[in-house]
C-alpha cells in the first residue's frame, strides 16, 4: 500500500469509476472528481486511519469534502476500501439509494451533509476543536476543498479559527484545478495567492504538484508532523485528468462525459483494485469530562421577573452541571445571551467562536459530529447570516441546539438591525427542527433542558424584557405541546401567543374579563412540532374565533403556524403581527405602533366576535 505504483493505479481506477458512476446516473461532477483522485489515493493508500467497519470507533480519523460536488470521487474510494460494492457504485443519484448527488449522512462513514461550498472545512473547524479539547486524542481531521470554494467569507472564517485555536490536528487540502463552473476561478493556478494568505492566518502551508504522489505522500507526512498549528495543503490539479474530451477544458463542469468508453481506455481500462485502509493504531480513549459541580436549577418565585435571555444561561449551566456532552458556543455576545454563566462554571467547555456566525454554527454542528450536545447562540438576528448552515444541519440531522436572544421588536430602543422580525419563519421551514419560543424563566429552563435530549436539531427564541414568571418551578412542559393559561366555558375567542406578546394577551383577557366578554389565552411555546388536536381544541370551544398575536413578521411565523394547524378543519385564524420595517423607541411604544399590544388585542376580540354574547 506504500508503493507509489500503486498509488498511481489506484488513483486511475478512481477517476475511471468517477467517470462509470456518472454515466450511470446520466449526471454528476465527473471532471471535479478526476482533480483530486492522486490526492486521495495517497490518503486512503497511507495516511488515513480508519475503519470503514467501526464508523463509530472515536480514534478514527475524519475526511469530509467541503467539495462535496466531487461526491463520485468519494463513492469510489468507499468501493475500493470494500466499503460498498461496484453494483451500489452504480446506483449514484438514483431515488432510494445511499448514494446521494452529494453526500449525506444516510451513509455512516458520512460526518455531514456537503455540497453547499464553504462548509466543510468550518465544520472540520468543529471536530477538530472537539477532538483537540473536549476528547483529547490524537486522530486527524481531513478537509477536500474546492479552489472555486475559496471565495465563500466562511472559508477563511474556518482559517482564522483553526489558527487561533492551533488546530494541528486538521490538513486542509485544496484541490487547485484552476476552472469553476463556467470559467476560471480569480487565482488559477497562482498557487501563492492561496498558500500566502494561508501564512498569513497562521497556517502552515505546502504547495505541490497534486498528481506527483511521492509530493503528495511528503507533504501528509510534513503536514501529520506541524504543531500548535494547521496545515493546508494547496495542490496544483489538472480538472478532468487523463481524459481527452474534458481534461483542463472549460464548459466541461457538472455532467458526464459524452464518451466515457474513450476515455476509461485512455484511463488504461476498468481495474478492481482494493485498498486497505490502516485502523486507528494505539489504546486512547476520548477524555471523561466531569461535569463536577452539584447540579443546581434555578427556581423563581411568583414575584420574580426575568429575561428568557438570562433564564437561558442559568439553565444552560445547570445542564452543563448535570451532563458532560453539553458544550457552549456564543458570537461573542455572551453577556447578553448570558452563556457566559456556562463560561464561567464550564470554561473547558465553552468555545468562544467571536464575530463568525458561519464558523458560530458550522462548529457546533461539528462537534455534534463527536457526540457532545452543542448549545449556540448569538443574537436571533445576526442568524441570519449563516442560514445556509442552518439549512445543511438540518439535512445532516445534526443534533445541535441554536439559541437566538433579542427576538422581536421589544427590544427597543436598538433599532431594526438588531431586531429578528423572521427568525421563526426561517426556522419552521427546515423540516424535523424543533422551534421553541418560552415566555417565562421557568419554561425557558425546562426547554432548555427537552433541547438537549431532542433528537434533532432545536431553535430556542429569548426575548430581553424582562417578565413575570407565570409557572410553577415544578411545572412539567413538552416539545410539541402549549399551555391553556386562561379558560371557561363561555370563551368566545382564543388568543394564542408566546413570548413578550404572551403577557399582552394575557392582560387584555382580564381587560375583557371586566366587560363579560372571556377569552381562552394559550401559550404556543412550541411551534414545531405543533399541538394541532390542541389548538383544534380551543377553535371549536370557542365558535372557531382564533387570533394569534406575535412579535415577528406576519410571514411563516407563529400566525402562519396556528392558519396551518387549522386550516384542514375550516378554521381561519386573525393575525396580529409586524407588518412593517420596525424602528427604535420603547418597547411598549412599538407593541403600540405595530398593533400587537393589549388594546390592539382587545379590539381584534371585539372585531372578531361581533354578535356573540
């Protein structure tokens, strides 16, 4: 496996079955998998530690294609590890099979989900942190990037965190082949322009010829020997190597070829070479974290007022207390997300990720990768930003928990740019992510701690104004249920709401209480999954008059939610929500100006439930 003869072979056969599986699906990225097969038949022939039937064993190394358009090249080298057969090969992009256009973790020995370019590598970014401070063993962490994906922000996000964390345990690799998809990239084959920002960030960094294999075989040897800092490898490739009809040529990206049986014979024919991956050498264990503190839940008394905000951060410590998965990550907001109380009782587990909310998601959806429960957070707004890596944690499934502070117009004075006026529409639509809105301190604590159970990725949206703790300490809640807070049986209108607007709802029920007209209030503190039999419930208790009211855009959020819900039944519901660009003032001035305040509540009843008495 160490002979450079059959490195040479192998990498032919990669490039050969590249070719095979595409023509198979009749699409694919054949051109960008033949750039990088010397690459990674050097990796898998010698470096890589790995055992394809232990996916799970902790000491493996990790390799993830932030190239993930390259996904025949990694298809091919699982059928030369033995770890899928030639007929599966050839199933790629077929509906049912494993073998997605891009990888996914429907395969186990897939970490995450790829393909939107600049992700991978700040994933990387994640499992590495997770194995150099949390585990504390020695495997490696390999990134395939694109040259073309070396203009995403997100990229050099991830350089700038590996570099200031001195990640020596993770090799960049950028396959330079010099062509994008419809022309080349801005540096070509200026392999400095690559390597020299690199050094800059603090990365150590080698340039090669990325089909000579005894260069590429030094410089993984070089790279496995750099300490207390990253090394990236930038390889100068040829696109669409060995094959006439495509090789360096532009046009050429993204499709098979129109003659795969010239070029497979130009490739020097089929070959069924196999290639035995090393398994992890050594007896390490990944590191047993001690939470070693008393686990201590915060209670609160009737009179109390708290900010789910700062509700979140004492839950998130006595989690933390309480179980040793649970890690922290902030955009170095913490003293406004109030994680830094997890900083302060965890700082072995608390991961200051700065200004980057790309790098802020991607590693935590990294370090989920390793088995711990990642507790985000940043502002709700500033999420938007690196939705994209929302939506690829949600593809891979990823078990991670994102917490968004300073939701809605309430909280003042700061402005639009601060305020998260679409975070929950952005949110519902990921399909199987959990979205909770707490109102008080007490539910904020025990959806905290649903979160880090739930199987699959959470949204928790904090408000900043302080309000009254409306629940016992001992009050039980569930992912996928609400809270009737206020009934009878002659309700003649049902508001839903959650979050600051909760307590709007909750005063224009006694307002109209006084004026014998009874409302039902209920508190939707879960959004998705949604208690449908219960809001159904309410709609026919109450003659089908349902008005929602929230602090957020009308569009996809908790309105949108409740219409929904209720549609297939015949229900209409009312919705009071954000209907214009906010701007500063009081809180209690914009509930007023936006039309979600008590009056405006009260006067939607009144409109809604005209003749009924």
């Amino acid at each position: 496996m160490h002979d450079a003869a059959f490195w040479r072979e192998l990498g032919q056969q990669l490039r050969v079955d590249s070719i095979r599986s595409s023509d198979a699906a009749g699409s694919g990225h054949p051109t960008s998998s033949m750039s990088a097969a010397d690459l990674m038949a050097v990796l898998f022939a010698k470096h890589l530690h790995y055992d394809f039937g232990k996916p799970d064993d902790p000491r493996n190394d990790h390799l993830i294609f932030s190239k993930g358009h390259a996904s025949p090249l990694y298809y091919s080298l699982l059928k030369a590890a033995g770890a899928i057969s030639d007929e599966e090969l050839l199933t790629f992009r077929k509906l049912g099979s494993r073998l997605e256009g891009h990888p996914t973790p429907v395969l186990p020995w897939v970490d995450v989900a790829t393909g939107s370019l600049g992700q991978g590598l700040p994933i990387g970014v994640g499992v590495a942190l997770a194995g150099k401070r949390l585990e504390q063993i020695p495997y490696r962490v390999w990134v395939l990037c694109g040259d073309s994906e070396m203009a995403e922000g997100s990229m050099w996000e991830a350089f700038e965190h590996a570099a200031f964390n001195g990640l020596d345990n993770l090799t960049a690799i950028i396959d330079v082949n010099r062509l994008g998809q419809t022309r080349q990239t801005m540096h070509g084959w200026d392999l400095d322009s690559y390597a020299d920002r690199a050094r800059a960030f603090g990365w150590h960094a080698i340039e090669i010829d990325g089909h000579d294999v005894d260069a590429i075989d030094a410089a993984y040897t070089e790279a496995a020997r750099a300490h207390d800092r990253p090394t990236v490898i930038v390889a100068r490739t040829v696109k669409g190597k060995g094959a006439s009809e495509v090789e360096n040529q532009e046009g050429k990206h993204g499709k098979p070829l129109s003659d795969p049986k010239k070029a497979i014979e130009e490739l020097g024919g089929e070959r069924d070479l196999e290639v035995q991956v090393a398994k992890p050498e050594g007896d390490e264990s990944p590191h047993q974290i001690d939470p070693g503190h008393n686990v201590d839940w915060p209670r609160w008394g009737p009179d109390d007022k708290v900010a789910t905000r700062m509700a979140y951060g004492e839950a998130l410590a006595a989690l933390g207390a309480e179980r040793a998965d649970v890690v922290a990550l902030d955009g170095e907001v913490s003293n406004s997300t109030f994680s830094e109380i997890f900083r302060k009782a965890h700082p072995d587990r608390y991961f200051e990720m700065f200004i980057a909310e790309q790098q802020l998601i991607a590693a935590a959806v990294g370090m989920q990768v390793r088995g711990f429960r990642p507790f985000a957070s940043t502002f709700a707004a500033f999420l938007t930003r690196a939705y994209d890596f929302v939506r690829m944690a949600a593809i891979s499934r990823a078990h991670i928990c994102l917490a968004g502070s300073h939701a809605g117009a309430s909280i003042g004075e700061d402005g639009p740019s601060q305020m998260a006026l679409e975070d929950l529409s952005m949110f519902r639509a990921q399909p199987d992510f959990a979205v909770l809105y707490p109102s008080d301190g007490v539910s904020t604590e025990r959806l905290v701690a649903l979160a880090a159970s739930h199987p699959g990725p959470v949204y928790i949206r904090l408000s900043r104004p302080k309000t009254p703790i409306i629940y016992a300490n001992d009050e039980r809640f569930e992912i996928g249920g609400l809270k009737v807070l206020r009934q009878s049986a002659r309700d003649v209108a049902t508001v839903v709401a959650a979050g600051v607007t909760l307590f709007e709802a909750l005063k224009a029920h006694d307002a109209l209480q006084s004026s014998s007209t009874p409302i039902r209030v209920i508190d939707l503190y879960s959004l998705a999954p949604i208690d449908r039999e219960g809001l159904l419930a309410a709609a026919r208790a109450t003659a089908g008059h349902i008005i929602t009211v929230e602090d957020h855009y009308a569009a996809g959020g908790l309105g949108d939610a409740v219409a929904e819900a209720v549609a297939g039944a015949g229900f209409t519901v009312h919705r009071l929500a954000v209907r214009e660009i906010a701007r500063s003032g009081k809180p209690e001035e914009l509930l007023e100006r936006f039309g979600i305040s008590t009056a405006h509540i009260v006067t939607a009843v009144r409109e809604v439930t005209v003749g009924v008495r």
